[in-house]
C-alpha cells in the first residue's frame, strides 16, 4: 500500500487532503507535519513539526507556502519521494530547479494550481480546441477575498492555449476609452480578465472564437471538498512518472 | 401624423431607419439626408444631401457621425425640431452644449448609445438594482472588428449604476500578477472587462454580488434588427419630452 | 422596537433565522417555537414547544413545513400578528383561506418561495420585462438532493411573466423526437425547464427573445446566508401592510 | 486533386457548400446537382438534375432530404463514391443500410448533424468527460422556427456521452409538480431540453456536475458560414476511411 505524508497538516488544503488520503482503501496516512500547528487527527495519527516524520513515505502532499516549499521539495527529492504540489507562488526558476531535482532523483513532483477534475479538464479542453479557433480570452472570477489576480489556473490555461496554437487574430482595438479595458495581455496575445465578485467561490470561462462561432468552456468550484478527488488521483499516479509535471491534464489519458 | 426626418441615410444604420419609419403607419419619412450617398429609396422617396430638406419634420432620426452631428443637432435645436441621435463619440461638453440648445428650444435630444430593447432594460435593471449589492462589475463582449473599447453601453450602464450607488466593496487586489487584468476601473470603482471574439455580435453582461448570491443580467444581439422597434419607440415618446435625455431607458415607465 | 418570534426554530432555516433576528438592532426576538426541537438559543433565549409563546409578537417568521403551518397561520391571524412565511407547499385554496383571514384581520401575510434578493429582482425584472418580447423560457437548476421540481420561485416567476404579458409567439415544435424535451408548459404557454445537478446549490434563469435580440436574467444562490436580509426586510415591512401578499417583490420600490 | 460533387446544389446549405468547394484549392468542384432548381452557379458551372452527372467524382456532398437521400446515398456507395452527409432525419436502419452499403464499398459516408466546428469538440468534450462526473444534462436552444426538438446534434451528443460512462446518479424527482417539467430523458437517463427563443440562432450547452464542481461546454452558431470549414474537413478527410462514421468527432485526432 502506498505510504502518503501530508505537509502544511494543519492548513484547510492539508487538513482536507489527510482526511482524504486517510480515507482511501489504496493509502495509507503516514505521517502529517505542520511546524506551526501540531495536534493529533481525527484517525489517530499525531502530527509532527518536523518534515522527517515524513521520510519513509512513497509520495508527500505540499500544502504550505511558497517560502517553505521550496526547500521542502529539494529535501523530498533528496529523499526520493514523490511530490503533490498544491502550493502556489512559485518563480519560472523554482520551477526548473525542482524539475533538475526530481529528474535527477528519478521521482515524480506534480505541480497543480488547481485539483478540480472541472479545472482540469477545462485546460486541457482550451489547449486541444485552440487551433481550430482565431481569437480566445479567459476569464476568471472570484470571490472578493482573493487577494491576487489572475489566479494560477488562468495562467496555466493561457499558457498551455498558446502552447498549442501561435495562430490568433490581432487585438483590433484602436482606442481604448477606459484604461485597461482590455484585460491583461497573456502568452500569444490572449486576453485575461479577472473579476472579483461576493457571493461567488472559483470560476473560470474560456470563450474561443471562429468565422459564425464560438466554444465555451467554463468549470465552477463552489466546495473544497471538488479538490480532493484530484489529490487522491495524483498521488496514486506519481509513482509512475519522473520529472516535473505542472497540470493534472498532463495525468489525462488523452 | 408624426413628420420624420432621417440624418445619415446611406449609411447601415440609417437606410434601416428608413425603412423602419417608412412601415410604420403612425409615422410619415418626410426627408432622407446625406451628404455622401443621394438616390431614391425603396419608398419613392429621393434623398437630399442638404439637411434643410428635413426642415419641416416634427423629429429628425441622427445616424451620422460625431463632426457631422455636433452641428447637425445645434440646428435641429434652433429648427425647433426633437433629435433622436444613434451616433456616438460626443464628449461631456458636447451633451452639455445640446442639452442646453434643446432646452432652450423646449424641444427633446434623445441619445442612446443603444437602442435595442435588452440593452435598455440591461442598463434599468443595472441600476435598479445596484442598492442591493456590495460589488458589481460589466464585460461586454463584441465581434473581433470593433476597434474602441469598452462600447458606449458599458460605460453609461456603469454610470448609471455609479450614480446609483455609492456603497461598493474596495478592489481586494493586492497582487496584479499579469497587468491589468482586473479591466477598466469606471466610476464608483466598478470594474469594465471588454472581449473581442470572432463569431460574436455585440452582448453585454453586467455580474452583481452579495453575500451568497449573485445576480447576472445578459443582453444579446445577434441582428442590426434589434435596434429598430427602439429608434421607433424614442421617435414618438420625443414630442411629450423636452431637453436632454442620455439612454432610452429613461422612457421607460419605471 | 418590534417584537418577533420564530415557528420552527428548531429547523436549518428557523434556526438561521433566529440569529438574524436576535442579530439586528431594530428588532427584538422574542420567541421560538418548535415542538420538536425544544432548546437554548445562542442569545440565552429557551425554544418552546407551544406557540402561545409567541401570542405578544408583533411579526411572527414561520419555517415550518405545510401541514403545521396551515393551522399556524390562522392562529396568527386570529392573534393580530403579522406572518412572514417562508414555508412551502401550499395550494392555491391554502392561499384563498390566508388572504381572507389575514385581510380581515387587518394584518399582513407575507409569503415568498425565495427570499434572496437576487431572486426576488429576477422575478420583478422578468415580470418588468415580459411585455417587450415575444418568447420566454425559465431554467431552473438546483442540486440533485431536490424532490420536487420546478422550484416554488420558478412557478411564481412564469405566472408573474404570464400576468404581465398574454402576448406570446406559439411554440414552434411538431416533430417532438425526445417525449418531453420541451420541458413543462406553464403559464401562458410559457416553458419551465429544471436541471439537477451535483455540484450545484440553487439558480434561476429567465431568456427573454424579440427579433434578433435576447435578454437573459439570471440569479445564482451559493450559500443560506443569502436568504436572511429578506427575511429581515419582510419583518420589517410587514407593519405597514395587510393581506396576503405573495413575493418579495411586492415590497421592492418598483 | 480530389473532385466533388454537391447534391441539393439548389438548396442554401448545398449552395454554399458549392461556394465553399469552389473556392477550396485543394478541390475541384465538378457536379452540382439538384432535380428542382437547375442553373448555372457562380464559378460558370452549370447544375445538372440528373446525379449522374456525378458519376466520377471522388467524394458527393449531400445536403437533400431524408427521402431522397436514402436512396443517393445507396446509389454513391455502388458508384463506389464517398458520402458527406449533412441531410437529416434518418432513422437507425437507415444508418445500419449505409453502413453495410458503404463498408462493402470500401469507401466511407461521414453523416454529421453539425459541421461547425465548436459543436463537434462540444461532442467530443462531453464525451471525454462524461467518467468524471455523476450527474449531466444537455439544454439546446435554437430560433423560434425550428420544429423539431431535440435538435440532432443534442441527440448525438447524449448518445455518446452515455456510451462513454453508464454510472449516472439517478434523477432525484418524486414531485413534478409541472409536467414534463424535467425535461426528456435521453440514453442512460440523461436528460435533455429544448429551448425555442427568438433572437437565438443554433446554441448547445452540455452541464456536467460532481461534488463541489461543475463543468460546461457551450457551443454558439451564429452564422451559417460555420458550417463550411467542417464540410471541407470531412471531404478531404472521407478518401482514408471507410464505412459509416456518424459525427465529425470522429476526424479529430484526439
């Protein structure tokens, strides 16, 4: 059975995803490290301030921040385990200073900004759609708290659309009557806007667009509980992969 | 009957106009201008490239262009003649200049950056609502060929929603990740995204929110022939009206 | 400072209500009542198990379920005290009876399948609305724990859209391929459709369609914290009211 | 360069597939055929009533009728031509008749409800989501002209995602408190309505839902000219297949 650690424990993520892991007849729930909160979980399991509680694990779940993950995930490859990312903030060189490590440790870190199956599938559906179509924009929505825009999964998208297609009509806008109308201006041109909105949770809609037509393709996450499937996904597929894999399309049959 | 005059006749939006008075039997076309494109109509009428043809109409329909019309509506006012005006791009001291004109006459300008029946009522129920609700924010969505953002409905929509309330939550931004992506800050702070997609027309949507629950209003045209029952509408509500009045929902009965 | 009290406290939203209620400065929560649940409130205020508990309330909220509530309201009504009622389920002869008993009582009798402001402007601005198209059709869609469909809100909303305006284009379908796909013929001909599905909470859309143009309404609830201003509002206004009076949107200023 | 021939030249959608053959230079257009409306199209090719004018094509377009092209169809397999198909209304032994007459023939009939492009990865989408979810429905909306409900394309599309996953939660309906109100239950359960509005043109929304979470993808045609691009594909794409292949998801690569 494979043995699953949990980093950032005492998170809301964390907290979830060891109910999750804890619950799954294919895991088992090794160890859940949190400096910072340290407590026993409703299965028994006392949790631990030191990430090497976690060392005989086969995959570690990350659910901390940015500061802290980067040595966590050089240490975890160090110990060759495999690691579910679900912390965010990280820089293009984090991201290429894990992938050396994880390569090089022939383990698996799987980087995600979003485990909804919907977000998913929205990604990987706006990269397979994008060369049939001429124009595309994204737009995410969310509730009023969030504090930094676009959210990560937006990013991804517009990333992984202009991936797959650098064939896209120009902005035809000349003037421009309300500074920053427009939206931002992501990879290949395409268009981000975010929106912030009370009473909403987290939303992302991906209009593209043809001669007569247009396809979209929008998921809506309106509980935590849509995250954990994907969690749970994750760390059952990462003992089969090596490297850096940023997206949990990239674990999509298709 | 009521006399009616059309300013901009070769033009799309003004040959449809003609036609639209011409069918309605409570209406009379009197006279088609343009300076541009003079021929015959499909009623028999023959069209005249001096505005003083239209002299004697009780209403004069204005589908021109801002240079033309600045001075078009000026002589309409002193003409003592009421102004139905579609054409776009007049600044805060042009409106000021016509309503003093008309007033002074005793005579109506209607101007109305959109005469379809959804906009209007868009725009009424934006701000009819608008007390109800802590945050608030207009994308508009039109075909890859329009060249200024955001349309002219989008901003009075925001205005009159500004004007309507003055209670918004603050922008939770702190980290703009990709540059303006949180769109065009219009007045009162609220939001204005604009998307330019092939396959669209013109549509407009205005997200309100409060806790738990949000509200959307969605307007759609797909067809030019939206716009007409709403030009015919202003036509006749013009002689009970004198001034200046910004957008058609302001006839509207509540 | 008026005095109110609580049927059903014992139930989810009896519950959440109370706390509203105890919450707000210009009220004063002056019973529960619950046969079933008898206990503690937050404030220190014991539920009763009899509602004569409630005999020197000026409005009392009934969250009951339709058996007990018929008795209830009478028995309010005999007592002279206003009724703001969010239970469901009554039939049109249920609401004869209200009316009469309440009318001559001189009290008011508020009764509303939704009370989310959001819902309660998407009724008032369909109804607003009806008369300027010739098609319409109401979604609604709500998680798949729900029983009974449409929802009380999409019922109300058809049959004020139907009083609003009898003028409708027929529908179009001869060949009817799928028995049933044209969804519920309500009022005035016109369509109801409901949606269940996991991963939703409760929303409600109206189209509106005239030549080439459609107007689209739509309110979505994600959280039970939406309902409680209206209810505050209700109480509120029911003072100055008498009669039964069905949707919030009677009490809106439009 | 690969010759094609068009039958119901006569028609709007064979007209403008003749239009579209004839501008492609990858193709030759070399019949146009229509019995009821013979005349000489733009490019100087004159139509012919008789389709043996088609005999040695490579591949036949026919946009006809059921009626008629149950038997074109018959007649292109003996000629050992390929079929694209956009005429609709046949019914499954007609489909299992093609398929054996073309399968013998070794040349292929590609037969699409819809040959725009958005509504084929729409399919294809749903589809490869379909084992995510629990629960899906399908809401087409179409011009209040249309007759027959559910549109073909919303029926393919059920059709496929319930050959994609059988395990659906069932329909939690006990009260239908207005009848049919649920629509009309498709393959596997999954329901399907159908909205009939003014101002619409061609419109297909398939909802997917799971805990927390749902998915959408929507398709708009706004114009006929969608269509021709996927009329293009399929015939430069039927000389490597063979037998009957239903959708032009089917084409896609993935």
């Amino acid at each position: 059975m494979l043995q699953v650690g949990v980093f950032g424990s005492g998170g809301r993520m964390g907290g979830a995803a060891c109910e999750a892991l804890a619950g799954d007849p294919e895991l088992e729930l090794v160890a859940a490290v949190d400096p910072n909160r340290v407590g026993v979980l409703a299965g028994g399991l006392a949790s631990a301030s030191d990430r090497r509680a976690a060392a005989d694990a086969d995959v570690v779940v990350d659910f901390t921040v940015a500061e802290a993950a980067r040595d966590n995930l050089v240490w975890l490859a160090e110990q060759k385990i495999h690691a579910v990312v679900g912390t965010t903030g990280f820089t293009d060189s984090d991201l290429e200073r894990f992938g050396a490590a994880f390569t090089a440790a022939g383990r698996a870190c799987i980087i995600a900004p979003n485990f909804a199956i919907s977000a998913v599938l929205m990604m990987r559906f706006a990269e397979l759609a994008a060369p049939y179509f001429d124009t595309a924009e994204v737009i995410e929505l969310h509730h009023d708290a969030k504090i930094d825009a676009p959210s990560g999964t937006a990013r991804l998208t517009v990333e992984k659309m202009a991936a797959a297609s650098g064939s896209w009509a120009p902005d035809p806008t000349v003037h421009e009557m309300l500074s920053g109308v427009r939206g931002a201006e992501g990879p290949a041109g395409i268009r981000v806007h975010a929106v912030r909105m009370r009473g909403m949770v987290a939303h992302h809609e991906v209009i593209l667009g043809a001669e007569g037509q247009t396809l979209t393709i929008r998921q809506d996450s309106t509980d935590r509980s849509s995250f954990m499937p994907g969690v749970l996904a994750a760390v059952k597929a990462a003992p089969d992969r090596s490297g850096l894999i940023v997206g949990l399309d990239a674990l999509l049959g298709f």
